[in-house]
C-alpha cells in the first residue's frame, strides 16, 4: 500500500477572505510606497539645490514640492480609501 498524502481540504469562503485581506495589504503596501516616493522626490530637490547642479534653484524646488504633494495626497488616498 502506498502512503497517500493527507489533503486539507479548505471551504471557499476562507479562501475569499484570505484573498480580501491580501487586496489590503498590496493597497497598504502601494500607498506607502508612494508616501516613500515622495520624500525622495524632496530629497533630491535639496540635494540638486545643495550641490549646486542647476542655476534655478527656485524652480527646482517648486517643481519637487508639487511633484511630492501629488504623490503624497495619492499616498494618502490609496491608505485610506476602503472598498466596500
């Protein structure tokens, strides 16, 4: 006689929940991927300014805090935002 392997059978609705709770972990996951995005983003801007790369420091920075804010309000909306 062979050894028959044990099999788990599970229901459908657990795997269901599993599957919802791995849909808010990646949004979670995606959101503050994108609140990491946009503090390099800043981060960048000062060190270009800080080193003196580009002569328009100016627009430099108002092009990266505009950049972030966008990123950081998606960041925001993608934590929040709960799929009913």
């Amino acid at each position: 006689m062979k050894n028959k392997q044990k099999t788990r059978i599970v229901a459908v609705p657990v795997i269901q929940e599993q599957m919802r709770r791995e849909e808010i972990n990646l949004r979670k996951e995606y959101g503050m991927y994108l609140l990491d995005v946009s503090k390099l983003i800043v981060g960048g801007a000062v060190i270009t300014t800080a080193i003196q790369i580009n002569t328009d420091k100016f627009l430099i920075i108002t092009i990266a805090v505009s950049i972030a804010v966008f990123f950081g309000i998606f960041g925001f909306i993608v934590l929040t935002f709960k799929k009913k």
